[in-house]
C-alpha cells in the first residue's frame, strides 16, 4: 500500500467513526481527526511522504514496530503511545482501518463518560 491509499483508507475510515472531527489547527498540511476534541489521527508528510499517526497501546506499539517495517514511532508525538503509518509493502488496507478504530477507541475511552460517542458493538470493544 503506498501512502496515498495509507491516506486515503485512514480518512475513510475516520470519517465514518461516530463524533469524529475533521481540523487543521496545525496549518493546510496537518489533517487532524479529533473525538470530543482529543486528537486520534494526524496525517500529514514526512518529508514527502504522505503518512499517519495514530495513538496507540504501548505493548501493541512495540509489537507492531517489530512485525512491520512500515509502521514507525510517532513522528512529533509522544513515543510510547503513538506510532507512525507509512506506505510500505507491509502495510495493508485492513491494517491501516484497524489502527485507526483503535486509536479513535483509546482515546474514547480516555473521555468522561458523558462526552464519549455511542459507538456501534462492530466498532470494537466498548467502554
């Protein structure tokens, strides 16, 4: 998959979480999903190259750096807890809506109760 599609799977599926925003606080070449204004997808080019950062678990984050050569440390984010999606062979479509279900949940569940969006039970684990 190469960072184009990263990119455009990452926005498709965003778009369709419930709550889900879409901003450029950072400037034209930031895009940034938030839920209930906590940011859970960034995409943006490192240098040149269309890529995604997502929160993520530590352990998952560890564990997914070492299974795939695309699939970095947060670029300008915190190491531990966000990693950054690129363009690589390993990388597929499935996987890219995966991370961006998860991270959208970790930071969900990271909210007051009364602020989280319903989500559907497709989406993933509840909380």
């Amino acid at each position: 998959m190469h960072g184009d599609a990263v990119r455009q799977t990452a926005v498709r599926t965003a778009a369709d979480l419930p709550g889900a925003t879409h901003e450029h606080p950072f400037g034209p070449e930031w895009d940034v999903f938030k839920v209930a204004g906590k940011v859970f997808l960034l995409l943006t080019d490192v240098p040149g190259e269309p890529v995604a950062v997502l929160k993520c678990d530590p352990e998952d984050a560890l564990a997914l750096r070492e299974q795939h050569a695309g699939i970095t440390p947060g670029y300008h984010m915190n190491k531990r807890h966000w990693i950054t999606v690129h363009g690589r062979d390993d990388v597929t479509a499935d996987l890219v809506q995966e991370l961006v279900r998860e991270s959208y949940l970790l930071v969900r569940a990271g909210l007051p109760r009364d602020r989280r969006p319903v989500v559907p039970d497709d989406l993933g684990r509840s909380g």
